[in-house]
C-alpha cells in the first residue's frame, strides 16, 4: 500500500448520480485483491477534511500509447454521489491532481475451493464484486450475480459482468429493470437449487442482514463487505470498528473494519449489534470529557 | 529565494530538546492518531520524525465505545473512541519489538480510571528502557470520585501527577484538556506536581446530531473535536500556558501544515504533535518537517531557538 499522487484519467457518470473514474496508479493491480478499498482525497484544501473510502472496482492498464511508451497502469472505482465529497468528485476532471491511498484492508478469501459462488450486491455495493467474480472465475468457479437496486438506475457494468462469464440476475424494486421485488427472494430460490453454495455480498445494511439471515437458514458459508465510517483507513484510529460474534459489555469485542476487514466471514461478526443500528444510544461509558 | 539559493543555503538546526530528550526536529504525532507507530511505517520513514507517541495506554486492555465513534464536522472531525487499547502488557510483547527497531525516540502516552491505576502504569513503564518518555493523559474521568475528569480540577491534577512524578522513573509530560476555564490553573498545578514538560491541547468536548434521525452523531453523545477547526483555541491556550509555566511546552490542536505548526513555536512552544492531519496525509509530518526548514532558511534562521517564544506583543 502506498500514498499515489496521481491524476484522473476519466471520470464520466454511467447512470443518474452514479460515476466512473480511472486513476492512474502504477503497480496498484499486482497489490490489490477483491474486496479491498482506497482512502480517496477528494481536494488538497478544505473541505472535506477526511479521506472517502470506496472499494478497488478494478485495476488494468490503458492501451499502449503509439509512441512506444509502456502502457499505464489505473485503478477504477465506482461512487455514488450522495454527500459533499462525492459531489465534489463528481465535478473532477481527466487530469486533474488527486490523491489516493491503498489498496488497504482484507479482501474476500477466494481460497475457499471450486464450486457454486452466488454474489448478492446492492445498489454501490456491486462495486467490490466485480474483482471477486474475476478471481472466482480464473479459480474454476460458477459464479451467479443477483444484482439488486430500488431502480434500474441502481445497476450498472452489467455486460462487463457478463463478460467475465458470470450468469446474472437483476432485480429492482419498482420492476424497472429485471424481477420486480427483492434480491434476497432469489437468494432464496437459487439456494434451494445450489445448496452447496458460497455466498459472497456488499451493500446496505438491510440487505447485507437478509443476506445473513438467510444463509444461517440454509448453513451457507457467507463473507460480506461492510461500509464503516472511517477516518485513517490504515487501523490507527480505531474510529471503524464492528461488534465480533461473541461482544458482550464484560467480554466487548471490536473488529477494527479497515484493518481486520471490510470484508468478514459473517460467522465473526455480532449481527443483532450490526441490525439494531440503533447503536446511537446515549453513551455507556461514563460521560468521556474529551478523552478520545 | 531560488531553488539553487534554497539548495546551497546553510541547513538551519531545527533539532530541539525536551525534558532531557533530544529530538532531531520538533514534530511528532499527537496520541491516538497514529497508532503504535506500525500503521503509518509504509508512508513515512519514522526516522524522520521528531518522535513516535503511542496511543494512550492502560494496564489493562480497553475495548472502547459503542460505535459509531466519528463524525466529520466543519473543518474537524469528533471521536468518542474511547480509549480502546492493548493494554500496557500487549503493548510490550506486541509493539515494542517494532518500536525498538526504530531510530526515534518514542513517547508512551497512558491513562488510568483510577489515581492508583495511573501510578501502576507509570510503574510498568520503567520496565521498557526504550521509552524516552512518559505522556500523561489526565482528560480522563476518575471513575471512584464521581467522573470528574482529573485534569479539569486542579487538586486532582495535582494528585495523579504527584503520583506518576514518584513512579516514573523517567521524564515526565502531562497533557492538559482545554474542558476548562482557565487552563493556567492546572498548567501551574502540574508543574508544581513535578511535570517535566506539558502538551497542550487534548480534544474540545463537541456534540453533532443528524437532524434526520435526531439521533447524536456519535455513540457517545459526545465526542472530542479535533482538526483544524480548533487551532485558534490551541494556540491561544499554549500561548497562555508560556506566559505561565518555566517548563517547557508541546503544541498540540489543528496543525494541518508547516505555517500551523510555526504559529505554535512563535507562541512559545518548543515543539509540536500532528494529529487529525495524520489521517488526511499520510506524510503531513514530513511536509510539516521541511517547511518549518524552508522557513528557517527564508527567515535566515540558523537556529530554530531563535523562533521559538519570538512573538511580538
Ligand atoms: C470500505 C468501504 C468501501 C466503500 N466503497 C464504496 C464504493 O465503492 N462506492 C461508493 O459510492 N461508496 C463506497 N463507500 C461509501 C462511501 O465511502 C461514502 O458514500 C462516502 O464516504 C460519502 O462521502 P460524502 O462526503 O459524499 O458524504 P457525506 O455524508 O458528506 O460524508 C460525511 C462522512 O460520512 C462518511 N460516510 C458517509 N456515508 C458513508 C458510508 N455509506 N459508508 C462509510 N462512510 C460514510 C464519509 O466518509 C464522511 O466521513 C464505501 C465505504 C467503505 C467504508
Ligand atoms: C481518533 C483520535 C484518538 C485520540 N486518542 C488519544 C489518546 O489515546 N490519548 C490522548 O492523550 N489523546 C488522544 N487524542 C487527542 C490527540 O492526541 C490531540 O490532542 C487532538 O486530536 C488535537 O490535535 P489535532 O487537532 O492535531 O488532531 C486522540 C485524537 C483523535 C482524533
Ligand atoms: S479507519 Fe482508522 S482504524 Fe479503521
């Protein structure tokens, strides 16, 4: 990992609020596995003050310039504009200067052997499992994406998906594009049809749960993406940690999520903590006077 | 000046001394931003810095707060981390072992929930010769005495130093919380209690809510602000703690840059600690670093004594 002070090769929206941008970042794809993440500076002034997580989409290198020299090596990434950062982005252009740091954090583990792979990705969350589905498949595996959004705004890099030899399978929830409902009732279906599978995912919260739910059902071995807010993204700050299996206020558990994650094989994590989301009670420690 | 000027010019000696530990340049990390040193080894090379300052240190491991822990607010960011650490024994057996392969000195920073908890931690650290120095976090509540934070009463300010200053058997810095009214107060009380030096300032006690749940934005409730949107209240604070105190102080709040950090050392501050900016930029310290020398060189400097405590009034 690594500080790359680099300049954008391209950053176009695909789909209403969703872009693309290509960084240029030599040696980045030799390092970086699926599921990893860069800490992304949006502007070398202020603000915004902290860096922006977003997940490694993938690496790859230009065509060969016709001058001769060695073609150059990016790092793509997808992000959904939602807050003042990702605007901010969204206003960049080729060529312009940004800084990015990684790849950072523990991937998915691909060494889990042949066999059935079902990817459940959610809206941005789709963004970490194109690598997976890359590094499956040249592992020999069956790969089966249900991809899932509110609309079909929500889904994108279908055919690059597709190209990789991964059956897809969409689902919106206003029927906008492929089955009308929730991806997690084609979990379910593909489940009872692959009961041997792994399951791979990525997205928000609600889903992610479903997702869990569903797999402890079935007994199916499942490792997801979790998207913590994070200030330092290298395990200094301890700011974005989870509740592990097992947190207890006498035996706590916290996973640090850059660090030991973001992704997790979902038998370590403590999922009544993660579903509750109601984490932001009044403090429980006695009242910190600033003490960090 | 040109850049031949810049490379033919004198090197300034920016090497600074603290409570008998020679720093070769006065910036190190603020406690808590920079992990145990490890974590931030790929982007800088550690020997470059002043010091290493680990994250606080209790004797016994702490697991911390509920989560969410941060929030980015204007020109800042809150934590309620909650002190989460390894415990002073994991820090022995784990951390040292890098830290000791390191050129610099490195600066424990620890804690207790108790007066008694403090002064066993001051104890374990003169098992370790390869601190240069103890850092005293005393924005923590006592939870015996009801949760008053010691280092926001002066007595008991006075009573863990006291303590500490017997057990230690090393140099001692106490880092002071700006939760106060006057921070003179505890500044001449620590020193009185025997500090050997003093940091200054720990995070400003902030609260933030999402107006969409209603719900505070942290945890906690509340959180401690850092980042640049406190500096001008760190700086003012060092300033004060000078004019109070004879020995010698560490600047500490919001430095993002080496401009930031020269507004420290003008007030008087004989060194600094970088802290959110960590986070930002990987390498801020070594951006800091060099621009205090190109400064020096600019100013035609030769010693960075010269600057320190230069401010015109
Ligand atoms: C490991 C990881 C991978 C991610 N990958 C992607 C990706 O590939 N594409 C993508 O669009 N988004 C991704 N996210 C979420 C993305 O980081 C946030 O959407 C983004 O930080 C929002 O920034 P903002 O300034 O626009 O929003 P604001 O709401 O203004 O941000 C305020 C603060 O909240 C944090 N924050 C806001 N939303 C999130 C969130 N969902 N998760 C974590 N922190 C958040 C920001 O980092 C910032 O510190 C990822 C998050 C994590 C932790
Ligand atoms: C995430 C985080 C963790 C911190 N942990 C500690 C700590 O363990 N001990 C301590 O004395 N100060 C701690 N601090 C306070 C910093 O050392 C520093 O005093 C403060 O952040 C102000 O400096 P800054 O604005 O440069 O960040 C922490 C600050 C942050 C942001
Ligand atoms: S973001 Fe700082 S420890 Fe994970």
């Amino acid at each position: 990992m690594k500080n790359y002070h680099t300049k954008i090769i391209s950053n176009q929206e695909i789909s209403p609020g969703y872009f693309r941008m290509k960084v240029l970042a030599p040696d980045f794809g030799e390092k970086a596995h699926a599921g990893q993440f860069v800490m992304f500076r949006v502007q070398r002034s202020l603000p915004p003050l902290l860096r922006r997580p977003f997940g490694v989409f993938q690496t790859g290198f230009l065509p060969a310039d016709c001058d001769g020299l060695p073609s150059k090596e990016f790092v793509e990434i997808v992000y959904k504009v939602v807050g003042s950062g990702t605007s901010i982005m969204a206003e960049l252009h080729e060529g312009d200067k940004v800084e990015l740091l990684g790849p950072l954090g523990n991937g998915f583990d691909t060494t889990t052997g042949p066999g059935e792979k079902i990817l459940v990705g959610g809206g941005i969350g789709l963004v970490p499992l194109y690598m997976l589905a890359g590094e499956l498949i040249a592992n020999g595996c069956n790969v089966r994406l249900l991809m899932g959004g509110r609309t079909r705004d929500d889904i994108f890099a279908v055919t690059e998906f597709e190209r990789l030899g991964v059956e897809t399978h969409i689902s919106t929830d206003d029927g906008s594009l492929g089955e009308e409902g929730l991806v997690t009732l084609v979990l379910e279906r593909k489940l009872q049809k692959y009961p041997a599978a792994e399951v791979f995912s990525c997205g928000p919260m609600p889903m992610l749960s479903a997702v869990n739910d569903i797999c402890t059902a079935h007994q199916t071995p499942l490792q997801v993406s979790l998207e913590e807010s994070m200030a330092c993204g290298v395990g200094a700050c301890l700011g974005c940690v989870v509740k592990g299996a097992g947190h207890t206020e006498e035996n706590p558990s916290y996973l640090c999520s850059c660090k030991v994650g973001p992704v997790f094989k979902s038998q370590y994590l403590d999922w009544s903590a993660l579903k509750r989301n109601d984490d932001t009670l009044p403090g429980s420690e006695e009242n910190c006077g600033g003490c960090s | 000046m040109n850049e031949l000027h810049k490379k033919t010019a004198k090197r300034p000696n920016i090497a600074v001394e603290i409570a008998g530990i020679k720093l070769r340049n006065p910036v190190m990390p603020a406690s808590g931003t920079f992990g145990y040193g490890e974590e931030y080894a790929p982007f800088l090379d550690l020997e470059k810095i002043g010091a290493i300052v680990t994250k606080g240190l209790s004797l016994k491991p702490k697991a911390g707060n509920a989560t969410p822990r941060i929030a980015e607010t204007t020109s800042g960011m809150l934590n309620a981390i909650g002190l989460q650490n390894v415990g002073i024994d994991a820090f022995i057996e784990h951390k040292m072992p890098f830290l000791r392969t390191v050129n610099t000195p490195v600066i424990a920073n620890f804690f207790g929930n108790t007066l008694e908890e403090y002064g066993e931690v001051a104890k374990r650290l003169n098992d370790i010769p390869e601190i240069a120095a103890g850092e005293l976090n005393i924005s923590c509540p006592n939870v015996k005495q009801g949760g008053i934070v010691f280092g926001t009463d002066p007595k008991a300010a006075s009573e863990v130093v006291t303590l500490v200053r017997k057990n230690l058997q090393k140099p001692l810095i106490v880092k002071l919380t700006p939760n106060v009214t006057d921070i003179t107060v505890v500044a001449r009380a620590v020193e009185e209690a025997g500090a050997d030096a003093i940091a200054c300032i720990n995070t400003l006690t902030g609260m933030s809510v999402d107006i969409h749940t209603r719900k505070p934005r942290i945890a906690n409730r509340t959180g401690g602000l850092s980042g640049p949107a406190i500096r001008p209240v760190a700086v003012r604070m060092v300033h004060q703690v000078v004019q109070t105190v004879s020995v010698p102080v560490i600047g500490v709040g919001g430095i993002m840059c080496a401009m930031d950090a020269l507004e420290f050392l003008i007030v008087g501050a004989q060194a600094v600690q970088v802290g959110t900016a960590n986070f930002v930029d990987p390498a801020a310290m070594l951006t800091i670093i060099d621009g205090i020398e190109a400064f020096c060189i600019d100013e035609g400097i030769g010693d960075i004594g010269e600057l320190i405590g230069s401010l015109r009034v």
